[in-house]
C-alpha cells in the first residue's frame, strides 16, 4: 500500500545530541568528515557512522514499537486504534498494526527475562 502524498514539506531529522549545534547549522557540515582529506580515514569514520546511524535506528525503532503497544494496550482507558497511532507517526494502518505486535512481542520479553 503506497503512502498518501505528503502535501506539507517534510521535517528535518531532529539533530543528534553529540554534534554541536552549530556545526550541524551548516548545510556543507557532517560530522566534520568533510574536513578529512586521507580516504582511508575517511572510509574509516564515515563507515564506523554508518555503523552507528543503523544501531541508532534499530533501536529507536524498537522504542517506536513499544511505544506504539502502550499506546493500542486494551487496558488503558485512553488507548489509540492502529488507524491513530499511524497517523501520529506517518505510517500506514497496516505498518501501525505490525508495529504495535512487534512492540507488545518486545514488553514480553523483557518482562520474562
């Protein structure tokens, strides 16, 4: 199912806390690798980056999911259908519902460990 067209401008990601706030200002600016001039360490940083955007967003996904089944947790008086939770993260019904399992799989287990 193809995503509704985006009629407002997409946000910029919000900036990552270890990057100082005016350096991440400047457009040409990324994590100062820009300023690296010899490509082995610039293959170096920018894949030990990579390595670190791709935990980041592993994890980050995982608080979303958990997030995501508190909010559809039939106990609470004030929960969210799938249809709202997508729509408060930009995702469709379907993904929410995926989400929202993924999430209650992840409470579960860290309740039996």
């Amino acid at each position: 199912m193809a995503e509704p067209e985006r009629t407002e401008p997409r946000l910029r990601p919000a900036p990552l806390l270890f990057e100082p706030a005016e350096a991440a200002a400047d457009p040409e600016h990324f994590f100062d690798l820009e300023s690296i001039e010899d490509p082995r360490e610039l293959l170096a940083r920018a894949t030990e980056l990579t390595h670190a955007f791709r935990a980041a967003t592993d994890r980050s996904m995982e608080f979303q999911a958990i997030a995501a089944a508190q909010l559809a947790d039939p106990r609470r008086f004030d929960r969210l259908t799938p249809a709202a939770i997508a729509e408060r993260a930009e995702w469709t019904e379907d993904y929410a519902k995926r989400m929202v399992e993924f999430g209650r799989e992840l409470l579960r287990a860290n309740t039996t460990d």
